[in-house]
C-alpha cells in the first residue's frame, strides 16, 4: 500500500513538471518561463534525489524538442533536437536544483520564495555567460563579459517573474493538492527520513 501511494505521488509530481514545461509553447513575456522552479520543485519534492535532476531535465528536453520544431521551425533546417548553447541553460537547471536541496529542506512561503529569487539570478549568472562564450557580439575578456551582462539585466525582471509565478503555481498548487488527496502525502516514516537525509546535506 505505501509503495502504491508513493508511485501515485511521484506520477503526479512527474506530471506537474511536465505540463509547466510545456506550459512553454503558450506565448509569454521575455525569459518567462518555469525553469527555475522545475529544479526547486523537484528538489523539494522528490523523495530520490536523482529523481529531482533527472525529472526536471527530461521534461525541458521534452518542451525544448517540442518548441524547436513547431514554435522556431523556421529557423532550422529540418528536424531539430538541441539548439546551440542548450548545455548552459540545463547546467543552470541542475543549479538550480541542488539549491533546492539545500534551501528547500522545509517547504515555506518564505522558503521558496527566497530559494526563487536566488535560482532566478543564478539563471541570469549562468546563462549570459554561456552567451558571452558561445557567441560573437562580446569580446572575450572582462569587459565583453560585463557589457554582456549589463545588456542582459532587462530580461533578469522576466526570468524572476517566470521564477516566482512558476513556483507559486507548483508548490501552491501541490499542497493544496496534497490537503485534498492524503494519498499524495509522505508516509510519517518516510517524512522523517527525508528531514534526517536533508540534515545530513
């Protein structure tokens, strides 16, 4: 019975991420987008922790897949898996996750939003600089770098915001879920064995 509830839970959490991935494709504002928050929902989440990396990584590969080649198929000749670049912006997610793991130990309002605000600017860090790297239009010493990053700075509101709406929609969106269907809860046990591996971080 219990290992029944956990597989309905993990389903469930499988799901949400896959749909905010997705979620993607519906057109929005500049950066707006759930990336940060698949990794810390994830992390916050997942009872196996390779579960939170991997999970989180399929699904944007899924909606990169997708979009690829329906929403920018006219920029690529043919069937299109990755676009350049798509290392940095998976490193990130994996970032992103592993402060999930250490911020998100206790799931709460300030808790996510903090660890939100935080994996937002770790995004913005690490995907410019796989831009400067990667591309052309900077050169490659200090002063590209940091032109590169101050052209950048009005896309960090849309990649916060994408951060903090994603995150307020999936753990918002769990716990209520969570109070409505206890067989998407942890097991008293297996909440405590979570909260001695968490401590052990």
């Amino acid at each position: 019975m219990q290992n029944s509830k956990q597989t309905i839970r993990t389903t469930v959490l499988i799901i949400l991420i896959l749909l905010a991935a997705i979620s993607r494709l519906i057109p929005h504002p500049a950066n707006f987008a759930p990336i940060g928050a698949l990794g810390l929902f994830g992390a916050a989440y997942f009872k196996q922790k390779h579960l939170a990396i991997i999970i989180p990584l399929i699904s944007l590969f899924i909606s990169d897949v997708i979009i690829n080649n329906t929403v920018y198929a006219a920029y690529f000749d043919g069937f299109k898996l990755m676009y350049a670049g798509w290392y940095w912006t998976y490193g990130a997610l994996v970032l992103c996750t592993l402060i999930g793991f250490i911020s998100l130990k206790k799931v709460k309002v300030t808790n996510v939003l903090f660890s939100a605000v935080v994996t937002a600017v770790v995004f913005f860090v690490v995907s410019n600089f796989g831009v400067w790297m990667g591309g052309s239009l900077y050169p490659k010493n200090a002063a590209g770098l940091l032109a590169c990053y101050v052209a950048a700075i009005p896309f960090l509101k849309g990649t916060l915001l994408g951060n903090l709406f994603y995150s307020t929609v999936l753990f918002g969106g769990f716990e209520l879920m969570k109070a409505k269907w206890p067989v998407l809860q942890l097991p008293l046990q297996l909440q405590t064995q979570k909260l001695s591996r968490n401590d052990e971080i």
